[in-house]
C-alpha cells in the first residue's frame, strides 16, 4: 500500500484580525459558519452573512464575531462597499451569480471561494486574477470539491512510487441515511430537488472504457448502471454523468484507458426513473396547460395515449410492460402519481416542475431525518509491470434536517480552503480548483479530524467487469 504523507500546519499566532464575507446563505451554509466561528478567536476572524433574504441568517446570530447584512448581488455600490470591506469572499450563490461577486473581487483586490463549477467567464478572468495575484478558487465543495482533492491524492501517491494511472473511475451520491430509508425507492431529497429530476439532460454521457469511447444517451441512461458495494451499508447502483471525459486533462489523465463519474442510487432506483424518462415527465423545454388545477393523476395521463375504456393505471402497465406484482408498480404506487384528488398547484409548470411537485410530496427530509453522502474512487494502475487497483470509499451522515451530510462535506473543505488562503497555505494565484498539493493534501488532514475519512482497500485489478453492470 502506498502511504500517505504527512502535512505540517503553519503557525498563525499573532495575527490581526481578518474579516470574511459570505455572500448567500443556503442549505450548505451551517458547517461552513460554524467551522469558521469554531476558530474565530484563534484564527482573529470577524464573520459577515450577506443575503438579500436574513432570515437563515439570523440564526447564527448568538455569537459575537457574527455580523450580517442585506446584499443584493445585482446592486453594484452594495456589493461593492460589502466586498471593500472583506479580506476574502465565500460566494455560496447560485453558480450563474458568483461572476458578479468575481469582477467586483478582481477590481477590489480580494480572493474568492466557491462551491461551484469553473464557468467559462470565470475561467476567463484567470490572467488578471494572475496578475494581480489574487486566488479564485472554485469546485471547492463536496462534488466538485472533495472527489477532485481524495482523486488527485492517491493518483499523485500513485505516480510518485512510479505507477501509471490506467483506471479512475469515480462515483457520488447524495442519499438517505439507512435509519431514516423508509420508502421503497430508498431515496428522499437531500439537495435541489430540480437538479434530480433534470439530471442527465443536455446531451448524452461520455466516458472512455477500456480505451474505447462510449456515448449513453439520456434515454438509455436510467438503464446501464454499475453495481458498487460499500462496506457496512450495502450496495448501490450509478449511472453515468455527462461528460467524464472532461477530467482527463485536469487530472493528467490524457492517456488513462478508463475514465468514468456517475452517480450513486441505491439499487432499482434507476429502472423506475426511467419509467418518468420514457414517459416525457422529466421535461422541462415546454410548459403545459392548466397545470394550476391539474390533479396528480391528470398529469399522468397527460403522457399516455387515449382510450375510452382503459384506465390511467392499466394504460402505463401496458405501455411501459410493467408488471402487477412488479416492486416498480409499487413504487409508482406509492409516489400518489395516480391519486385524484391532489393537485399540481402550480401556473404554467413544465412536465419537469410537475414531476418535481409530487416528489416534494414523498421525498422531503423530516425533521428528524438523516441525510448520506456515499463517494466511491476506483483507480487502476501500473506498478513494476502488475496492474493493481485501489478501491477508496467515505460515507458521511448528516445529524438532522439542518447539519445535514452534503451541508456538512460542502460547508467544511469551503471554510478550511478559506483560512488556508488566509494563512498564506495556499499561494498560487489565479482561477483555479483543489488539485494542487499545496491544497487538498492539508484540507484532506483536516477533514478526517472532522470525521471524513476515506478508507482505502487494495484489491485485484478488475479493468471493465461487463458482469458488474446492471441493465
């Protein structure tokens, strides 16, 4: 087994007094702050919460080095005086917004952080971030964040002991944890509803197995999933994401036979997805008629054909040949998708928006609930002529509704990238994402002290396994 180094963290006693400013106050937002809070005093930190809405905000207002303010992104002279103010900004926004809050940085002189995918405008403030030597650093979450960071560690691990990289394939899920797992599709939502049931459109998924370049596309891809077992919690099924092939440059991978990222689903979910993608409910480039007062069961008509005699239920079991006494019926079942007396409730929804409307209804997080993050690296490779492999696995459990998982493997790599920017830990300027040394190796160490381990297990070299895939 290769073995992981050992980082020294810098002292940063006798420091004056920093403040940072996060702009956006979600779901994702409590680990982060009370992270940063935990080493205010340590770390001479004051904190600012900016939102145009306070209301999350006001809940962290108990501690001292806490302030907030009302912040609307798209008012410059606001932004601008609020960003003035700061040593370094968390954009925690939605990811269209945060170029907003990245020219105002650039102009002001200040470093930035987010959560969110490089955008082609953001990468394309790279030279003057450069230039100025200001840190834009991006993907700096969970997915992207954490699986760039535990990747690129054991593929550098890898290539230091002389190994070649020939395999990495890499698998994430946001799921419910197995005490709070009380439906049959094993699943609640646990982030942006919109995102699950727009997943996989806007072209096919591409990956290269085995050398050869393959193409899913959308109307397949509920259907050709990989089986994935996870010591203690069982297993699970992924499907592809969209473009894996994107990776290989960012992770020098440009040569690598396999590369492959897909989302993690618990077993049997994906098959009755696709029974939504088949019919059309998972659409949303038109919107329907009459969707305000449209009934649960009007909606699924809507996608079957016309019969006078037929009901609705008879209908989707003949078009889709779903069995009776087939689990997936009972699913189906259970989400009231046949249910008369409930209602769309929405004005001018798209079949997407409708379908998303019921699912609120079955899948949204108790109070009491616990959320699961499951994140799976395979990495094959060469070593003194042998092919070998290293299986890498980290599952996380949220507490409740609100310290949730996600919130938790999103807010913490944020808020620690954050301080070590502070610190001058992480120097090199520009846009950028964690796949430095200098950053995910210290953010990994610090992550593990917050319970986000990755367990690691050598096992044999299984290239593509036409067996282990489902469908």
């Amino acid at each position: 087994m290769i073995t992981f180094s050992h980082i020294a963290f810098k002292n940063t006693t006798a420091i004056a007094m920093r403040e940072i400013l996060i702009i956006g106050i979600g779901k994702s937002t409590p680990a982060l702050i009370k992270y940063l809070v935990k080493n205010a005093v340590k770390e001479q930190l004051n904190i600012t919460l900016a939102d145009k809405d306070l209301a999350q905000a006001k809940k962290f207002l108990s501690h001292d080095r806490i302030k907030t303010r009302v912040l609307d992104v798209f008012e410059k002279a606001s932004r601008e005086q609020a960003i003035a103010q700061a040593d370094i900004v968390v954009s925690m926004l939605p990811a269209r917004f945060h170029i907003e809050v990245a020219k105002t940085c650039l102009a002001l002189g200040k470093n930035l952080v987010t959560a969110s995918y490089v955008s082609k405008e953001m990468q394309g403030l790279d030279e003057e971030a450069r230039s100025k030597n200001l840190i834009f650093m991006n993907e700096c979450g969970l997915d992207p964040g954490i699986d760039h960071m535990s990747a690129m560690q054991v593929i550098n691990r890898i290539r230091e002991a002389g190994g070649e990289v020939i395999l990495f394939e890499s698998f994430c899920g946001g799921l419910v944890a197995p005490e709070s797992d009380n439906n049959l599709w094993n699943y609640k939502f646990t982030w942006n509803p919109r995102n699950v049931v727009l997943a996989g459109q806007g072209g096919a998924a591409e990956f290269i197995q085995e050398g050869t370049y393959k193409y899913i596309p959308y109307h397949r891809l509920f259907r050709r999933t990989e089986f994935l077992d996870v010591e203690e919690y069982g297993r699970f099924e992924a499907y592809a994401n969209r473009n894996s092939l994107h990776y290989r440059s960012i992770y020098g991978l440009d040569d690598v036979l396999t590369l492959y990222r897909g989302t993690m689903r618990r077993v049997g979910f994906s098959k009755a997805w696709n029974v939504f993608v088949q019919l059309g409910m998972t659409d949303d480039s038109y919107t329907l008629q009459d969707t305000e007062t449209m009934s649960y069961r009007e909606f699924t008509n809507l996608f079957l054909p016309y019969s006078p005699t037929d009901s609705v239920e008879l209908k989707l079991r003949h078009n889709l040949k779903v069995d009776q006494d087939d689990l997936l019926w009972d699913k189906l079942l259970e989400l009231d998708i046949f249910n008369s007396g409930k209602k769309i409730a929405l004005a001018q929804a798209t079949p997407a928006q409708c379908l998303q409307k019921i699912l609120e209804d079955k899948w949204t997080l108790q109070p009491d609930d616990k959320d699961m993050i499951v994140m799976y690296h395979k990495f094959g490779y060469t070593l003194n002529g042998e092919k070998k492999q290293i299986d890498a696995t980290m599952v996380c459990v949220g507490e409740n509704q609100v310290d949730t998982a996600m919130a938790k493997t999103v807010g913490l790599p944020l808020a620690m990238a954050t301080l070590a920017i502070l610190n001058d830990e992480i120097t090199t300027p520009g846009v950028q994402i964690p796949i430095a040394k200098e950053v995910y190796a210290p953010i990994l160490k610090q992550l593990e002290q917050e319970g986000i381990i990755f367990k690691e297990y050598e096992v044999p070299y299984m290239g593509y396994n036409p067996n282990n895939v489902a469908g």
